[in-house]
C-alpha cells in the first residue's frame, strides 16, 4: 500500500490524448515505442512503480494538461515481439509544477500532490447519485448509439466504479475527458457525466433531446 510520505517529487509521464486514468480504477495498456518501452522497465525497477497517465493540451500538442493521475504497474507481460502489456491501478492525481530538463528519452516532472490525498481513502466515496435515472439515460445512450452493453452487469456495478469506468470507456472529446478528471469530487464527475450523455443523445447540440 502507497503512503503520501511514499510519493515521489518526480514522476515520468505518458502523454495519452483521449485516455483517462481515475483512482481506484485500472487502465491495459499496450507498449512498443522504444521511449516508454524504457520508461516502464525503469518504472518496474522503483518500489512503487509509478507511472503517470497525462493528456497532452489540446491547444498545443508539446504541452501538457495540468492534471494527471498516477497509476501503479500492477501488471506485466511480454509479447513474443518484444511489446510489452501493463495494467495501471489508478492511485491518485497529481498536478504538474514543471517538466524536468535531461537526457532521458521520455517526459519527467515534478508534480504536487496536495489537493487530491482522498483520492488514497481505501473504501468507495459515497455521493448523491440518482442511479435509476442514470441507468435509464444510459440506456437510451447505448440505443441511440446503437451498442451493444451487458445492462445486467452494468446495474450490478458499485456507483463509485460504475461512474469511473464509464468515464474512461465511453468515447468523448480529450477535453471532456479531462473535465471528468479534474471534477473534485465523485458526485461532480457523476453530473459531468450525465451532462455529456445528455450532450451526446442531443447529437453534440444544445437543442432539446430528441431520443
């Protein structure tokens, strides 16, 4: 178990557009190109192997967003040609103070913790979450998307993980992305949440929802 007196000053980043890592969650990833390859056999040799998951700004593609989260290697295996397929446990987020200049073949900064330690509690956040309204909505989402979701499994799911997960697999915009991220509290990603389905059942308008 991660302690704050654990956490690094300095963490290496994966710039990822469109990709969301949230705490108490887990992200697969797939790796070939040689600068990560290398920045995870180095994250594999520290005691808590800690990688941060980053979205690049939007607004220009060599900057990064403020805020990431760290995730863990919690899982590792090889392919035959050399890739290399992780599991990331999100931990917590972390806020970029600056990039660390050097020789190194991937991005480093120094990062800031303070604001986002309950992300550490171990039990599920409870919030105010209307839960038969969302799973209607939801619904109505994957219909008028025309996919295909095993609803059983998804009204089973705990609130906390059924929001996180759905915040990092469903396809939205890399800012969008980032709001879920940054929402400071479950309730407020949980409303973020709705407000982009609802967004999307309009057909990216603000007109009254047609489905």
């Amino acid at each position: 178990m991660i302690k704050p007196a654990d956490l690094p000053e300095t963490l290496s980043v994966f710039p990822l557009p469109g990709a969301l890592l949230l705490p108490r969650s887990r992200l697969p990833l797939q790796i070939f190109e040689p600068r990560y390859l290398q920045m995870v056999e180095d994250a594999l040799k520290t005691r808590n192997r800690l990688i941060g998951v980053i979205q690049p700004d939007p607004s220009d593609p060599d900057a990064l967003q403020q805020v990431g989260c760290a995730g863990r290697i919690v899982q590792f295996s090889e392919s035959d040609d050399g890739r290399l397929m992780i599991v990331l446990a999100g931990i917590l987020r972390f806020r970029i103070i600056d990039e660390k200049d050097g020789f190194c073949p991937y991005r480093r900064c120094n990062v800031g913790w303070s604001g986002f330690t309950r992300d550490m509690n171990k039990t599920p956040e409870k919030f105010e979450f209307d839960r038969a309204g969302f799973l209607d909505l939801l619904e109505r989402y994957f219909s008028a998307l025309q996919l295909s979701a095993d609803m059983d499994t998804i009204k089973e799911t705990e609130n906390e993980m059924l929001v996180n997960s759905l915040s990092m697999l469903l396809e939205f915009r890399p800012e969008d992305k980032q709001a879920l991220l940054e929402a400071p509290t479950l309730e407020n990603r949980s409303k973020t949440l709705m407000t982009l389905i609802e967004f999307a059942l309009r057909g990216g308008s603000d007109e009254e929802t047609m489905q």
